[in-house]
C-alpha cells in the first residue's frame, strides 16, 4: 500500500473538479492506497480560500477533508525540516518554509508527495514525488 500526500495546488485542482486529479484519486483509493491531505497544503488552501470568502469552495474543501482525512504534524517533522533547511542552504538553493515542512511530513513518513510544483522540491534528497497533473 502507498500514501500519497496531496500537495496545495493539487487539492486546488481537485475542488475546481479537475477531473484528471478526481480520477486519479478514486483510481488510487480503489487500488488500496491511502491519499491524505498534507497539513500545510491544508492551510494554504484554506487560507487562500477564506481570504477571498469562497464560501462554496471551503465547503467543497471541508468534504475532500473529511473524505481524505489531514495528515498531522509532530516534532520529528520539523527536526527533519530543520535538516532539510541546512540541506538546501548547503546547495545555496532557496525553498519556502511550507515547501520545506511538506517535504519533512513526507519524508517524516515515507510517503509520496503529489505534486504540480516539481521545482520546488527536486533538491531535496530523499524525498519521493510525482505529479498527477
């Protein structure tokens, strides 16, 4: 079995019922795989949804939520981002902080990440990603 953490702009996908990344989700739910949403992409989207009152949207997102289930954060997560963080500064590269915590819940738990911003995370050794887009 695998798990799969959805990334912001794949949840975002999804509620604006882009049916590659709908069926892709149903594809792997009915192959016995678990797909979560990550706790950061979880309050990205809401965030951004609230910030623009989407009313319509957020309850969308609350039903994938509930749906899914929101994976959860501890310490062991922010030790390996704290890791990941002198990693990338090592490569002189600059990633943002929720890119990087995303990374470490992934990382945290060996799941794969899903994904539209690849270039985000592909210098960050050890992390599994791919991209339903």
């Amino acid at each position: 079995m695998s798990i799969f953490i959805l990334d912001s702009n794949i949840v975002s996908f999804y509620i604006r019922r882009d049916q590659r990344i709908i069926q892709k989700v149903q594809d792997e739910l009915a192959s016995g795989n678990e797909v979560l949403i990550g706790p950061i992409a979880y309050y990205e989207v809401k965030r951004g949804l609230m910030a623009i009152n989407a009313q319509k949207r957020l309850r969308e997102f609350y039903a994938l939520c509930d749906v899914l289930g929101i994976g959860q954060l501890d310490n062991t997560i922010l030790d390996i981002a704290s890791e990941i963080y002198l990693e990338l500064r090592a490569k002189k590269r600059t990633v943002e902080d929720a890119d990087i915590l995303t990374a470490a819940f992934c990382k945290s738990h060996d799941f794969t990440l899903v994904t539209h911003n690849a270039k985000h995370f592909e210098a960050i050794s050890g992390l599994s990603y791919c991209d339903w887009v």
